[in-house]
C-alpha cells in the first residue's frame, strides 16, 4: 500500500495540463482536446504578442469546455521572465480552479507526448509524492 496516495482523490483530474503557447493556435485547440479526452483540466497561457482578436476566436473554439481555463496574458520572449511568469500564474489558475490536482504538467506549443496520456497519468500515480 502506498502510504502517500491520498484515498479521498479520484484518479482524475489528480493530473493537470499547463501550455505556454506562443502561436500555431489552431494545433493549440488539437492539443488541448488530446489532454482533455484523457480527463485531464488543461489552463492556456497564450503570449500577449498574438492579437486580441486571435486569441479571441482561439478562447471562443474552446468555450465548449469548462474544464478549459486560459490564464493571464503575458509577453513571452525565449529565455525571459515572461515565460516564467506565465507559468506561474497559469499554475495558480491550476490550483486554485481544480483543488483534486496533484500534478501539473507543463507544456509548450512544440510538445506532444509520444506515448499515450494514460501512461504518463500511471507514471505519476505511481509517484504521489513528487
């Protein structure tokens, strides 16, 4: 038995989707439905750089879902404090919105996992305490 797994949680949404995206919206929507078939709440920081009514009709193709949060906008240049402050804050959106969430996985445009989702959600249930 595993003496750190909390029995009060359901195995999902106990694992989360955090993306920083900077462009290629229209993938970004293919990548979030992927991440939330597999039960998992997904927040979307889109850089503040992509035109309002960009990230408009983008917010507006996945207001279907409510399990689909987008945080606040900032400016994003590689290797600056914008992409950390992104992260940040879409992680607090995480945390605050879905409290069962044990994990958050952060991921950027350029990232799709390889393996099914549903083994990445085993490797990490089988680590509760990271």
């Amino acid at each position: 038995m595993d003496q750190f797994r909390h029995k009060s949680r359901p195995r999902l949404p106990a694992h989360a989707l955090e993306f920083v995206f900077q462009h290629t919206l229209d993938r970004a929507e293919q990548v979030a439905r992927h991440w939330r078939r597999a039960g998992c709440p997904v927040v979307i920081h889109v850089d503040s750089n992509v035109p309002q009514k960009t990230y408009d009709a983008f917010v507006a193709s996945l207001a279907d879902d409510p399990e689909v949060l987008f945080s606040k906008r900032h400016r994003c240049e590689w290797g600056t404090w914008g992409l950390v402050a992104a992260s940040q804050d879409a992680a607090e959106l995480m945390l605050a919105r879905f409290e069962k969430v044990r994990h958050v996985y952060l991921t950027s445009g350029s990232c799709l996992p390889l393996r099914p989702v549903e083994e990445l959600v085993g490797y990490l249930d089988a680590r509760p305490g990271t």
